[in-house]
C-alpha cells in the first residue's frame, strides 16, 4: 500500500507505483539526485530520477509530463550514464507508460479509438516460417524428453498450437491464468487459474506470446520454479527488448519487434482482433 501518496510530482508517478506494487518490484521515490555539472566545487546541474527500483538496482525517469521535457531529460539521462557507469536509468516515454496502463485497460490509449491495423508486422508465412524453426530446435534440444509446454491465457493461444505441432516429441500442455491489474493499489498479481499438471521433475517450456516490460515474466518465472521443475526454459513469440524493465534469460525468441502495440495471432487489443492470421501494427 502506499501511504502517502502526496510525495508524488504527478498522478501519472502513483499510477506507475501502483503497478510496480502490483508486481511485487520494490521502488523507491527519488531517492538520488545525480550531479551533472559543477560551477568551480558548487553544483550547478543534477538530476533525481523518480523511481529506484531496489531488487533490479534500477532508476527510472518517467517522462509522461510535457513532451517539450522529453530531450531535456535525455540528454540528462545520457549524462547520467556517461559520469556514472555502474548506475543503471532507463528513461520512459509517455507512450511507453499510456502501453503500460492500455494492458490493463487504463489510460488514454486503452479509452482512444483505434483506427484499426496500420501496417502489417509479420506476415502469416513469416510467422508459420519462424513458429517451423522454434519448433525443430526444440525438438533438437529435449531430445529424449518429454517437456510441458506452460501457456498463460489467453494471448499465446495461437502461437501456442501452431508450435506444438512442430515439435517432434511427445509434449504435454497445461495452462494458467493471472489476474490482470485493477488500478487498486492493495492489490497483487495472482494466479485467477492455476496449472493442473504436477510439474516437479518435469523440464518445463514456458510459452509467451510477447515479452514487454518482463514483468510478467519475473512472476511467472519465480510462480514456476516453486514447483519444483527439472528445468525451465521461456519461448516467446516475439520479444519487445527496447521497453524491458526486468531482465531474464529469454532461450527461444521468434522475432524482436519494434516498440510498437501490435494485434493479431492470439494478441488483443480490448479483446479484439485476436483471430486475424498475421500480426499487425495498431493505429491510436
Ligand atoms: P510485460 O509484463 O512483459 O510488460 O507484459 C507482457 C504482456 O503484456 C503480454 O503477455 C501481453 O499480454 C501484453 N502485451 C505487451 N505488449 C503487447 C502488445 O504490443 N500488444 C498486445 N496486444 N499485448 C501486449
Ligand atoms: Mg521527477
């Protein structure tokens, strides 16, 4: 819970900390200041980036003020990284965040009407070339085995049943469901639906369909470790690295994807446009 939520500059800044409670990411709120230049031995520039998140030793600037703000703070950001290299910021844009919060249907992009697929991302061939290999080198690493493949409702619907088909082993499948975020600070990500299979001793391949920020990810991971599994690898579809937050080893990836918010082939947008064959670029 936060308790006071006055120490914010913004709304935008408590929304964001409800989100990283919401994952269970330690923050802290501007814990820092960075000086950037100096006037003789006086301070003359500095900067106090919002977020610090503790466990990822991580500093966040969330520029979802004014957007004239946006070069100002990165060449601030970029200073940052120059005087002190072992210090890690990332800075988010305004996008960046409206994404964060349209996952869960908050925030102008999730309430803006959309003017349909802009572009097409990847064709249904490229995605059936693509799920083809995913699904030999698979086949070629468990040789001799028998992996569970895990999927989390219901974006990796698609992708989940082109690839098990590609894969020349026997395979078993399960699936589970989390609760998506509320807006309600008190709250935290659970398991709505948990998988049915035991999975200890079982080498365990979780199936995404996308890895945004890796948040969901990081509890995914550590939900299913605590089971005890032989081994646990993650294949994901495609892989949004320009906005990762949370870093995991990721063993198999389809494609990188631009920072974009994409539909199709299993992925939503408000519950729509999860049955079209390709994967396409939604236009706001
Ligand atoms: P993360 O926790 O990595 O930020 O979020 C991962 C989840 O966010 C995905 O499983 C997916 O449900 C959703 N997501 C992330 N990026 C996109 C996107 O571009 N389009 C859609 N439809 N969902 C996305
Ligand atoms: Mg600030």
């Amino acid at each position: 819970m936060i308790k006071d939520t006055s120490i914010f500059a913004h709304p935008s800044e408590l929304e964001f900390a409800q989100i990283l409670n919401f994952y269970g990411l330690k923050w802290e709120y501007e814990p820092r200041s960075f000086a950037l230049r100096y006037d003789g031995d006086k301070i003359a520039e500095m900067m106090t980036p919002d977020f610090y998140l503790t466990d990822l030793d991580l500093y966040l600037e969330l520029t979802t003020l004014k957007q004239s703000l946006v070069t100002q703070k990165n060449r601030k950001v970029r200073k940052i990284k120059e005087l002190y290299p072992d210090v890690n910021i990332k800075l988010l844009y305004r996008k960046d965040f409206h994404r964060i919060l349209a996952k869960y249907g908050f925030g102008p992009l999730a309430e803006a009407d959309t003017k349909g697929i802009d572009k097409i991302l990847l064709s249904t061939r490229q995605i059936q070339h693509k799920v083809n290999r995913l699904g030999s080198e698979i086949s070629s690493d468990y040789k001799g085995l028998k992996p569970v493949l895990v999927g989390v409702q219901r974006g990796m619907i698609c992708f989940m049943a082109d690839l098990m088909r590609k894969i020349s082993l026997p395979v078993e499948i399960d699936f589970m469901t989390i609760s998506p975020y509320s807006g309600d600070d008190s709250q935290s990500v659970g398991i709505s639906k948990d998988l049915e299979m035991d999975l200890s001793g079982k080498d365990v391949i979780l199936v995404e369909d996308i890895i945004d920020t890796g948040m969901t990810l990081s509890f995914l991971k550590d939900h299913l470790i605590s089971k005890n599994t032989n081994s646990l690898q993650i294949c994901t579809l495609l892989d949004k690295k320009i906005r990762r937050l949370v870093e995991t080893d990721i063993k198999y990836v389809g494609f990188d994807v631009p920072d974009e918010f994409l539909v199709g082939y299993g992925l939503d947008y408000n519950e729509k446009y999860r049955n079209l064959p390709f994967i396409g670029i939604l236009q706001t």
